[in-house]
C-alpha cells in the first residue's frame, strides 16, 4: 500500500491495520519455523509495512502529517 493511501487514513484505521500486519509477521514467522515459507523475502516486507505504519501513526501523534 502506497504512503498517501495510509495518510489518509484514521488512526484507528492504522492501528487495525498494525493488528492485521502483527497477524501476518507472526503468521510468516510460523511458517518459516515449519519450512512451509517459500518467500523468506515477504517477513522483510511485513516487518516494513509495520514500520511504516507505525512511523505515519506516530506522525499524526505528533502533528506532523497533514
């Protein structure tokens, strides 16, 4: 999902989205520990999408983000 795409979203959308990433690295994680996981690159890219939604909630905390 794109940046702008998060911006506007409501904090509260943004945390359920964290939640819902949170799932998913877990999820990953299991499957990695179970040689299920085919793409090992896709954990990289959970854990970013979580920090990249954390750093646009803490943004509107801090008035930052428009």
């Amino acid at each position: 999902m794109k940046v702008d795409e998060l911006r506007e979203m409501t904090t509260l959308e943004l945390t359920k989205k964290i939640d819902l990433a949170k799932d998913e690295l877990f999820k990953l994680r299991f499957q990695l520990a179970v040689n299920q996981l085919e793409n090992v690159g896709r954990i990289k890219e959970a854990r970013r999408n979580i920090a990249r939604l954390k750093t646009i909630l803490r943004e509107y905390e801090l008035g930052i983000s428009s």
